[in-house]
C-alpha cells in the first residue's frame, strides 16, 4: 500500500533537479560557484603608525666633554699641517728651514750639460750631479782598476770643471768660485762625492768638500785614514755654526 505525504496546501513541490544556485552575482575568475551564504569578507589591514623614538626620560641629547675635545684637537692637526705645507713661506719648504735662503741658483740645464762633458774622460763612465737645498752631490762611476789616488786627481779636476761651467764668480786667489765658498752674506754649497770602481779594496771612495774650505777630504769604505775621517768631522761642525750664525 502507498504511502501518503503530508503537506501544506500551500507548498510547493519541486524536483530536485531543477533547483539552481544564484551563481550570476558571485562568479570568481577560477570558474567556482558559490552560494550567498558562503561569501565571507576578508578582514582590512590595518596600518600601523611608527612610533618616533623619544630620549629616555625626555632628556635631548648632548655632546661629552670628549667628543668636543677630539673635535678640536682635529681641528689643530690640520691647521699646523696647512702650515707645514702650504703656508711655509720659505721657497724648500718648511724641512729645511732657513737653510736654503739666499743660496745661488744652479741651472739644471747646464748641470746636465757639464754631466755630458765629464763623462767624455774614458775613465769616467757615469756622473750623476743632484742638488739638494745646499749640498750638490756628485756620484762618479769609474773604470776598472783605477788606483784610489788616480781617483782623487780625476774628481778633483772634474769638480773644477763643473764649478766653472756654473758661471759664478771667482774671488781674487780663491780655489773655487762663491758657488762653493761664500756669497749673500752666507756660506753656499758643501759637496758629498762618492766614487765607485772596480778592482780596488779602497773603493768606494766618500768626499766632502765644505763652502769655504778649499780642500777635498776622502774617506774609504773601511776608514783607513781615521784622521782624515775626524777632521772631516771637525770642519762639519764649523761650516754648521757658521751657518748657524749668519741665519
């Protein structure tokens, strides 16, 4: 026997099958449908304001003692090196002080020139002349097997050579033009020689000629002739007071 179902007069009946989701309103790009109630909203960010970090117990802050001491001393260093370099007003610079004052000039053309005319001694291989403030320094390359007296009489002729090629002028009875003795109120260059040479024991050879002093003194590598190296010493310290006095 069938059963009855119960209903109102007022229900409707439908088929299962023609019942259809509104889809036309919530259609997402992936294909997917939904029904309305299955919407669900998406919480909103929130910004978060950033917060000014404040000094700790409201203090603004200050500079230490320290940091303005190192400023300051900074400060210092580079104003005494802009004086060291830039300000010094003497025309080598502030290392030789007073030294290079009233000194007679050497042309380096003309040094180059008497280099070329001493070098055509066949004894004499190389000559390099540098001038440094007021010490004009001459380093001889010789030939093999020159005798260390040989040497001496080379250079010295050599040395009178390059004074005169200078063009400075020479005192009545004087060895050696005021380029190498006295002008300006001052004593002017001193000479450092070094000679070098090949089969003698003797060598290299060390000359000092000091402004004023006609001689040239040698000493060897081994100070052979401690008197002559003591007298050197001695005539160094008198040219040094007699700069020292006319500064």
């Amino acid at each position: 026997m069938a059963r009855e179902r119960f209903s109102f007069n007022d229900t409707k009946e439908y088929n299962k099958d023609d019942l259809q989701p509104n889809n036309d309103l919530h259609a997402g790009q992936t294909g997917k449908f939904t029904f309305d109630d299955e919407i669900e909203e998406k919480p909103k960010k929130v910004k978060k304001v950033k917060k000014t970090k404040q000094p700790k117990n409201g203090k603004k802050l200050k500079l230490k003692k320290w940091h303005i001491f190192i400023t300051v001393l900074v400060v210092l260093i580079v104003a005494f090196l802009l004086y060291i370099f830039v300000f010094s007003g003497n025309n080598k610079g502030p290392v030789y002080g007073q030294r290079c004052v009233k000194l007679l000039s050497v042309d380096q053309n003309t040094v180059s020139q008497v280099e070329s005319q001493i070098e055509q001694d066949d004894r004499i291989q190389d000559l390099a002349v540098k001038v440094d403030c007021r010490t004009i320094k001459l380093t001889y390359q010789l030939v093999d097997n020159v005798s260390a007296d040989d040497a001496k009489s080379l250079v010295e002729d050599s040395v009178h050579t390059f004074d005169d090629a200078m063009g400075q002028q020479k005192d009545d009875g004087a060895a050696w033009s005021q380029l190498l003795n006295k002008a300006n109120g001052r004593l002017q260059y001193d000479l450092e020689i070094i000679v070098k040479s090949n089969g003698d024991s003797d060598f290299p050879l060390f000359g000092t000629k000091h402004a004023g002093i006609d001689d040239i003194t040698y000493t060897g590598q081994n100070v052979k002739d401690q008197s002559a190296a003591d007298k050197a010493i001695q005539r160094q310290a008198e040219v040094d007071a007699a700069n020292a006095a006319n500064q």
